[in-house]
C-alpha cells in the first residue's frame, strides 16, 4: 500500500512539473519527434518532472509483486485527487463542475474496487503466454495511435471547439496500459538469485519491446497532448483509462481469479463499469473565451460622420 501511494505522489508531481515545462516552450508536434525531444531536454524543470515519474515507475514494479494486477490498479486511481489539487495549486487550472462530479464519481468507483479485496483472498500472478499478451497488446497499441492520429486531424480545423483532450487521453492511455501489463510482466522476471537467466529470459520474452515501444511513442505523444489539453482533465482521462485496461485484461491475461464471494465481485464489476461510464460522459470541448464586446459610446455623445 505504501508503495502505491508513494507511486501516485511520484506520478501526479511528475505530470504537473512536466505541464509547467510544456507551457514555457514553442508548440510541439508529434511530426516532429527530434525536435520535442530537444525542445524539452533543454528544460531542467521537464527533466526534474521525467525524474519524478521515472521513480514512480520503480514504485510500480514493487507494488505489482505484491497486490493483484486489479487492486493495484484501483489504489493508483487514487492519485488523481493529488493530480487535481497540484495542478490548481501549480498550474492554475480550474476545473468545472461536471469535471468534479466526474472526478467524485472515479473516487467512488475507486472505493468499490477496494472493498472487493480480502487480504490473503486474491492471488498473485506472475505469468503469463506471450502469444495472449501479444493478442491483447498490439490491437490495442494500434488503436491508441489511430485515435490519437484522428484527434490530431480533428482538432487542425479552424472552427472547432477547443478539445477537452478526452480522446487524447483515451489514445495515451491504452499506450500506457500496454506498458502497464509490460510492467506486470518484467516485474515477474525480477529475481534476487540467478540474474544472468533472469535476464536472458527477460530478453526472450515480448516484455522489454513493449516497453520500449510504448516509452517511445507514449514520450512523444503525452508531452504533445499535455501541452495542448489541462493536465487536470487529461491526466485523469489516461489514468482511468489505462487502469480499466490493466485491470480487466490483465486480470484475465495472467489468470488472477476474480473474487468468488458475490459481494465483492459485484462491487469490482460495479466500479470498473462506473469508470467506464464516467469515462463516457466526460465533456469533449471547451467553451471558446468569450470575446470582449465592442465598447458602446457613454450615454449622450454625439456620433461623429465624416464631412
């Protein structure tokens, strides 16, 4: 548990000092990877921020030895109300009320998942075939970088409302849930006798490549969604989206069961289908600021014509 909350802490501070770093430069592009690359690895706060997630990452793995890839995944949802305080306190966003209402009703969903726990009740995997990760991961990273690519066209009109960056989000985080169960599945290898076979076997295995793949174009794409978008909506997005998509196909991936008392499973359908619909209903587009009216002539001033 401490690890979980210590990941969250890591996670939320990382994003939010990265989304300062993103506002104070030019515009990035995603058709541009070399330049975003040199762009923010010139900006000491964005490498401080990549620090902090770095080390969030770490946080992970132990947690997924631990605790079920599913009530892992509920306890990492609780960071997103740190997400939303730092990011009003550091970044100045606010957020609506339907965005708060939705945010009450992820924590509920939350609540749920960790009440259909028992310890010593669930058990942990650590295995899972390579050729149902593969099944499950490479549609799903296929599908994130179609979605992101039709949002990127999406929002190029002119006329269009300002996007919220759900569908961003929704495209980083089936990236980052593949990199989710990638996690999963290194931490499985991780061994304190016999690390030259651990390793080799690590290498054997699809883990390490979707790790690669997913840090790649998840980098470029996150910081180029996370300039354009407020870190209080998008990050929230990403993270129930990618925690949904841990926990139920990781759950089946490596074959921890799901909970046999009726009770608690239906508490954990139950908010895995509330974040869902939570998801669902998130607004898509931000109202365009209003622009100032022209200014009226005081009240008994002559109009003046041109001789």
């Amino acid at each position: 548990m401490g690890a979980a909350l210590l990941a969250n802490t890591l996670y939320s501070l990382g994003f939010v000092l990265e989304k300062r770093a993103l506002t104070a430069l030019p515009q990035v592009s995603i058709r541009q990877p070399a330049r975003l690359l040199r762009l923010v690895l010139g900006s000491p706060l964005w490498i401080g921020g990549s620090l902090s997630l770095a080390a969030g990452f770490a946080a992970q793995l132990v947690v997924y030895r631990t605790l079920p890839i599913a009530a892992a995944q509920g306890i990492f949802v609780s960071g997103l109300v740190l997400l939303v305080l730092l990011s009003a306190r550091l970044l100045g966003e606010e957020t609506s009320g339907r965005e708060r209402y939705a945010l009450g009703a992820i924590l509920a969903a939350l609540l749920m998942v960790v009440l259909s726990l028992r310890e010593g009740a669930d058990s942990v995997s650590q295995a899972a075939p390579y050729p149902l990760i593969l099944l499950v991961c490479v549609p799903s990273l296929a599908a994130g970088v179609w979605l992101y690519n039709s949002a990127e066209r999406r929002t190029r009109h002119r006329h269009r409302l300002p996007t919220t960056g759900v569908e961003y989000g929704v495209a980083v985080g089936l990236l980052y849930g593949v990199s989710s169960l990638a996690i999963k599945g290194v931490s499985s290898h991780l061994t304190t006798s016999g690390v030259g076979g651990a390793v080799l076997d690590l290498l054997r295995s699809p883990y390490p490549y979707l790790l690669l793949f997913t840090g790649a174009f998840g980098l470029v794409m996150s910081q180029a969604a996370l300039q354009r978008c407020r870190a209080s909506l998008i990050v929230p997005v990403c993270t129930t989206v990618t925690c949904v998509y841990t926990a139920v196909l990781g759950t089946l991936s490596f074959g921890e069961a799901l909970p046999e008392d009726p009770l608690r499973l239906a508490l954990r359908v139950a908010g895995t289908t509330l974040s869902l619909a939570v998801l669902m209903s998130m607004p898509r587009h931000d109202r365009r600021p209003e622009e100032p009216s022209s200014p009226q002539p005081p009240v008994g001033a002559k109009e003046l014509t041109p001789p």
